[in-house]
C-alpha cells in the first residue's frame, strides 16, 4: 500500500512539500545533511531517498562523499533519477526495501532517511537493518514529522494537517487519500523520546535529538 501510494504521488510529490511547508523542508534536511557531513569518512546510504532532495543535500555539502539514494517505489526512484540527471549529479540509485536492505553488515558511514520511520511496517526491524549496515562508529540520523508539543499550537497543527493538507493533496496531487494518511501515520507514530528508547533499545549508541520547524519536526542523531 506505502509503495503503490508513492508511485502515485510522485509526480506532485516535491511540490506538495514545498506548498505544505512553505518552502521549509529544505532547511530541515540541510540540518541532516549536517549532521551527515560530520559523520566519519565513508559512502552514505540515503535511504527511502524519494526524489533525493536529502542524497542532493548531503551531496552538495561534501561533495566528496560517495551517497547511494535507496528506495523500494520505482516512481519516487524515477522522480529521483531524472532530478539527479538535470543536476547532473549521477547519483547511483538502488530499489530496496527498509527491512531487508541488499547491502553487507558494515557498509556504510552513515545511514539518513527522511521522513521514513512512521511508514515501517516495523519499525524496530527496520533501525535494526539501518544499524546493521553502518560501520561501528558510524552515524544514523533520522528526520520525521513529529506532533507539537506546545498547548494551542498542538491543536492548530492538528487542525491544518487533518484539515487543509488532505484538501490540498485532493487539489494539487489529486490524491486526498495519501494526504490522509500522512497525518495519520504521524498520529500513530511515536513521539522523539519513544523513537530516542526505541533506538537504544535496538543498540545505538549516544542517541539524541532536535525540534525543528516549531516542533513539527524531529532529527535523531545516533551512533552505531
Ligand atoms: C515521505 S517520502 C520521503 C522521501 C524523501 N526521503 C524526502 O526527504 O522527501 C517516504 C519515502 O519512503 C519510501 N519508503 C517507505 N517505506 C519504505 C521501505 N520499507 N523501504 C524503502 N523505501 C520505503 C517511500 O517509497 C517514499 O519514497
């Protein structure tokens, strides 16, 4: 279902970012790319990449690091490839699955994904894979929508995304119900302390995390 809905969208799925968040979802993935650029030297596996903005980012910092875009929808990684064409980036793009990633243990420098987690069928498996093919002192930073905190706030976010996101996604994307599930997948989704437990449950090591975005958005920051 997760895979056929963003072959779907993928054609509308960059605009609908930037029209949901103004513009701002740029500045959250530079904030991984940062913290992905300060990671050991070493290839960088961008997982769930969908139309690379993450892998470009990352790119674009350290243009010397090898980055691998990974994603189990042929849409997203055709949106992906044409962007990383005009940019003339040659990016190398692979179809995987989160849980079951063709890769050796010990692969990579570090592991990123952008607004993945919430969409795992388990999540637990899916850190465990993403730990699995980083090497020891390697880095996995995650960046997911996450629910406000802050009274009044909270119930305004609400209203916007289970409100005007779905409406605009039935405009722009044509697609009402992949906007209806983002929001759900994000009110069923754990909040940063419980994904910072879970991390550290699985094994990572010096786990912590930001808000961004007027706490709609976490990054989580951990050692293998
Ligand atoms: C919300 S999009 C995020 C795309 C991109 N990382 C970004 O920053 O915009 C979620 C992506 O996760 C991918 N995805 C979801 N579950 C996956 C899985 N089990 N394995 C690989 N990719 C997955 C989807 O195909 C989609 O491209």
């Amino acid at each position: 279902m997760v895979r056929a809905m963003f072959t779907r969208i993928a054609g509308r799925y960059d605009l609908m970012n930037s029209l949901m968040t103004g513009g701002r979802h740029h500045a959250w993935r530079r904030v991984a790319a940062e913290a992905i650029a300060a990671a050991t030297p070493g290839p960088v596996l961008d997982l769930a990449t969908g139309t690379a903005d993450l892998a470009l980012a990352v790119r674009a910092l350290d243009p010397a690091r090898h980055v691998i875009g990974a994603d189990f929808s042929e849409g997203m990684l055709h949106a992906a490839m044409e962007k990383s064409a005009v940019r003339a980036a040659r990016l190398p793009l692979v179809g995987a699955d989160a849980l079951a990633l063709p890769f050796r243990d010990k692969t990579f420098a570090a592991v990123t994904s952008a607004f993945l987690l919430r969409n795992l069928e388990d999540l637990a498996a899916g850190l465990t894979e993403m730990r699995r093919v980083t090497i020891p002192g390697g880095r996995v930073v995650s960046l997911e929508i996450t629910r406000p905190a802050m009274p009044g706030w909270s119930q305004l976010f609400g209203l916007y995304f289970h409100k005007v996101v779905p409406a605009v996604g039935a405009m722009v994307a044509r697609d009402r119900t992949a906007y209806t599930y983002l929001p759900a997948s994000v009110d069923r989704f754990l909040t940063p302390d419980e994904l910072a437990a879970l991390m550290r449950k699985v094994g990572y090591g010096d786990v912590s995390y930001r808000r961004l975005g007027l706490g709609t958005i976490a990054v989580h920051i951990a050692t293998v």
